[in-house]
C-alpha cells in the first residue's frame, strides 16, 4: 500500500475535543499541503455541506486554552488570528469533495484509515473486557486475583492524545 503521509502523523493530529475525535483545520491542510486560508475558504463556499456535526469553531475559551496548551509564539501567532474550525471524522470526508484535488482524495483515504484503526482498537478494547466480566461471573471467587489482573491491564492507558485544555496544579 503506497502512503503519502505516515498514518502516525495522522493520529497525532486526531484530537479529543467535546468527546468527539476530530482535527483542526490549520493540521488538515498542512496535510493536504494548502493553505489553511484556501482550506477554509472553500468550506465556506460550499457551507451546507458543513454542518454543526461536521465542523464547528473553537469557542474563545477553548481558543485561549489550546494556545496555552502548546505554548505558541508570537511567530506563530501571526496565522492565528481567528478561532480554528475544527472538523469531525463526517467533515473531514466533505472535504474531500470541496478541495477536489487529487492529493485530498488520497489524503482523505488515509485520513479514514487512521479513524476507522482508532475504533477498531477501541472495539477490540471493549469486546474483551466484555468477555473477561462474562468469565467473571461463571467462575468462583479463587480466580478473582486473576480477574482482578487482567481487568487492570485492560484498564485504558494514561491518555496520550492532545486535548485543548491546561491542567491545575492541584491536579498534576
């Protein structure tokens, strides 16, 4: 299979935010090698295709926030002006049909792939401890130690995933 982009470079920029996996404008047409200008200007040509469930802008606080979050400088800052739009895994495929280029189809394929990875991981997830609780309750109690252990290695890892937000000190 012939990738233009890394799919660990994708996932690295799939964010949590609102408890929906998505990207921010400015990291998809990075990937997409346009302007995030260009990027935004057909969505906003092209509008109905966009609703709310597919793409949404940062809220100031949320804005403020995620700068901090990353320390940006003030170089930086210079293309961050406005508050980013930020696309969920449906606004992510109309792009495909807005940009309309051959990159952004490819693009969006991989983009997909990386999405459709993170669930199944997460379903695989899901199943087994599923099945471990099933086991659970059909065997007595001198297994719990074992069932014990294995919950805790199914328990889900520390999050690695950026998320737009600072953290207190108290919670540190």
């Amino acid at each position: 299979m012939n990738q233009l982009i890394p799919v660990e470079r994708i996932e690295s920029k799939i964010l949590l935010l609102r408890e929906q996996k998505v990207m921010l404008d400015r990291d998809l047409a990075e990937l997409y090698e346009v302007p995030t200008r260009r990027l935004n200007e057909q969505v906003k040509r092209n509008i109905k295709r966009f609703p709310e469930d597919f793409m949404f802008q940062l809220t100031k606080e949320e804005f403020k926030n995620w700068k901090s979050q990353f320390a940006i400088s003030n170089s930086e800052k210079m293309g961050l002006r406005h508050k980013p739009y930020v696309f969920t895994e449906h606004g992510i495929l109309m792009l495909s049909s807005v940009l309309n280029s051959e990159r952004a189809i490819m693009v969006n394929i991989q983009i997909m792939r990386a999405f459709t990875k993170i669930k199944k991981m997460l379903a695989s997830h899901e199943e087994l401890r599923k099945k471990v609780e099933d086991m659970e309750t059909r065997y007595d109690a001198q297994f719990k130690i074992v069932f014990d252990a294995i919950k805790a290695l199914l328990e889900p890892p520390v999050k690695k995933t950026r998320t737009i937000g600072f953290l207190r000190k108290d919670d540190e």
